[in-house]
C-alpha cells in the first residue's frame, strides 16, 4: 500500500438516501504517501433532482443556484474524479458515507471507480488512537477540529472538509 496516493474525500449531498438524493460536490486533497500536498480541487455538481433534495440538507451544504450555476453534470464530474484519484487509497470522515455514494454514483453513469479498493477511515483511526481518552466524547470532524485545533475554514464545504481530514489524519498519525 505504500505506492498508492492517498485521496482524502468529501463530499456533500441534498440527503442521506443514496437512492434518493445527490451529491452536490466533491472535495479532494491528493497526497503522496508521505503526506505532501499534490494537488486540491472541488467539483460542484448540477443537480437533476432538486425537488428530492432534503431542506435541511440543502442549507447545511450552503446551496444555492446561483453558487451552482456553473457546475458540471454527474457523469462528468465522475470521469474528473476517475481521472485524478486512480489508483490512490481513499481516506474520509466516515469513508463508508462518501464511498457509498460514490460507488453508486459510478455505477449509475456506467464509470468504474478507479480507486485502490482500499480505504481509511478517520472516525475509526481516532476512536482507536483516543478510546482511553476521557475528555473526547463525540469523533464527528467538528469535534476532532476542536480537540486537535485545526481551522476548517468553511464547514460542511466539500474541499475545506476534506482538508480538515487530511489535517486530522496528519494529527491522529503523530500521536
């Protein structure tokens, strides 16, 4: 596993129904195994289905058409992705969410997820690391920011989360 980039995702949706809802971005920090930076980037994606979004969903993701207005179809936003994340191992705030919704989003437009099978979850690495702890309660991202001090710019942002896992992972390795 040493050879692979690591992929830390986010991203945000108009719910959490995988067979009702959308993804409205995606947020990528690329690394190397080492942890260096390679690249960031975020993709926003027009949704078809506006109508089934969750409300409550839609205002925590900071949605807006007008925000939106420029943002590329599914399909395409999936071939993006396919293209800069092959082969690295995919590393998330609650990976099986974000892995979920991909994996369905892939096979609906017919793409392949081109993603080492692998996958890392920060959740799991920081119960693991800080069990014992007992001034932490909760591992939500929000929380795990708090405790480590690390800035998340603009929570509940594809990118700006998915730099906040990568900074919690960088945290949860060092302990």
């Amino acid at each position: 596993m040493r050879k692979h980039n690591l992929a830390f995702i986010d991203i945000e949706t108009t719910g959490i129904n995988v067979l009702k809802h959308e993804i409205l971005e995606i947020g990528c920090v690329l690394t190397d195994n080492d942890l260096n930076i390679l690249e960031e980037f975020e993709i926003k994606i027009k949704p078809t289905h506006i109508e089934t979004a969750d409300k409550v969903a839609l205002k925590v993701n900071h949605y807006s058409e007008i925000d939106w207005e420029n943002a590329i179809s599914e399909k395409e936003a999936m071939k993006i992705l396919s293209g800069k994340v092959k082969d690295c191992i995919m590393i998330g705030q609650n990976v099986a969410f974000d892995a979920g919704f991909l994996e369905y989003v892939f096979a609906k437009n017919k793409l392949i997820n081109s993603m080492h099978y692998h996958k890392l979850d920060t959740i799991s690495i920081a119960w693991a690391k800080l069990q014992n702890r007992h001034d932490i309660d909760h591992y939500s991202l929000r929380e795990m920011c708090k405790y480590f001090d690390i800035k998340n710019e603009n929570p509940h942002s594809a990118l700006s989360d998915a730099h906040a896992t990568y900074e919690l992972y960088k945290k949860l390795m060092s302990l």
